[in-house]
C-alpha cells in the first residue's frame, strides 16, 4: 500500500450496500456565472455512505471516478481524462507495486492548466475499484470515463463532462444528507484534507496541488480553527503527569 490515505478499500464482489430512497433531481446551489465555494467531506462514513449511494443507484463510472478523485486528488479534467493505458502496464496488469523503492508502478498525467506532467501511484483502494470495474467487464472502451457523446473531430467516444460529474455527485450527497455545497473540486479537497490529517504534511500538499504557498493550500482543503484545535489537543505531551 501506498502512502497515499487509502479511503476506500472495500472489494466490491462482497460488498454490502446501503439502500437509499430515491429522491428528487437536486437543483444547483450557486448562481450561474458566479464564484462559488465547494468544500471537502471531512467525514470518512460520509465518504462511504456516498459511495454506497453511487453503487446501487449511478452508472459504475460514477463510483470508480469519486474513490479514484478521493484517493488521487486530480482535477476533474485530469481524472476524467484518464484511459485504460494509463493504469494498466504493458502486460494488461493494473499498475501497482507493494514495493515502495520500486517506482515503475507510476502513473503520468499529463495538467492541462500548467502545461505539466504529474506523477502518481495507485493505493489499494484505487486497485480494488479498478479491479472491480475491469474484472466485471463495466469498462469497454479506452476511456475509463466514456460518454454517450462522439467527437465531431475525431469521431471517437468523449470522456464524461466535469458538469456531468459534478451533478451525480450533487444528486449522491444531497441524498446521503450532507448539507454541503459540492462540486467536482470537492473530490480534489477531499484528498487534500485527508491526507492532512493522516500526515500533516502541508509542504507536499503545497506542491502537489502547485499553490504558491501553505496558507493558500490549507485554506483550500477546508483547514479550520477546529482541527488546529485539535491538533493541538492530540499532541498532549504530558511529561509532568506522574511527578504530581
């Protein structure tokens, strides 16, 4: 396993999933045109009850595009982008190595708005998921997101929008009650806060996500008063607790 915050893990072929009511088509909560602010689900039963929710009532996409954006921190465009090559190797095999010296397991993708490459690696979450979504044959073509839409350009199947995402993701926590503005950042977030809790390590997130600086970074994973609060609370280096 990587050292990536593994956030779901569960193999699908035994899951036991929780039954939602279905429920109204749930409308935009921002004005369009307008700067709005999305937030990361800071809960991890929250992340579980959503992707329960996209297992039983969205297309298998759905649920392998939000644990691979939890677990991977994409941007929409850069998740949804991603083809069956660029995680499998060269002999069919999802890449992934236990080893952590070895790096020949990484993923390259390819950031559009820095006109850079980004190297990655798949955790177990990612490969259960993957090997769930291969293995029951629910990924045909070369897009691991494909649309229904075909490319006037080139005449090919297009990967599905960011907006479309965004919407199935609107519909699953507004269903599973988290009164959250949600948005397809809210997956890149999700990471980032996460993987804060788990390591503390702002510096990497810094330059993972290519924010100028740390301020700007835990502003944009959600960092409030709260869990500084409870940073501190957890550190408790009581040395004095047996003198007295």
């Amino acid at each position: 396993m990587n050292a990536q915050t593994c956030l779901f893990e569960q193999d699908f072929k035994g899951a036991n999933i929780i039954q939602f009511p279905k429920v109204k088509k749930y409308s935009a909560n921002y004005r369009k045109g307008g700067e709005q602010t999305v937030y990361p689900i800071k809960d991890k039963n929250d992340l579980k009850a959503v992707a329960s929710w996209l297992a039983t009532n969205a297309d298998p996409k759905y649920l392998v595009a939000f644990v691979l954006g939890i677990n991977l921190g994409l941007r929409a465009n850069e998740l949804l982008s991603l083809k069956k090559s660029d995680v499998l190797d060269q002999n069919g095999n999802i890449r992934f190595v236990e080893d952590y010296r070895d790096t020949t397991d990484r993923v390259t993708v390819y950031q559009k708005k820095n006109h850079k490459n980004r190297h990655l690696y798949l955790n177990q979450a990612c490969v259960n998921i993957l090997s769930w979504y291969f293995d029951n044959h629910f990924c045909k073509g070369e897009l691991l997101f494909p649309s229904r839409e075909i490319s006037r350009e080139t005449g090919k199947v297009e990967a599905i929008k960011p907006d479309t995402l965004r919407k199935i993701l609107k519909t699953a926590t507004a269903t599973c009650g988290i009164k959250l503005n949600i948005g397809t950042h809210t997956l890149r977030k999700t990471f980032g806060y996460q993987h804060y809790k788990e390591f503390h390590d702002i510096e990497h997130l810094q330059r993972l996500f290519g924010h100028s600086s740390p301020l700007i970074t835990m502003r944009y994973i959600g960092v409030t008063e709260e869990d500084e609060k409870f940073a501190y609370n957890v550190m408790n280096l009581d040395v004095v607790g047996d003198i007295f």
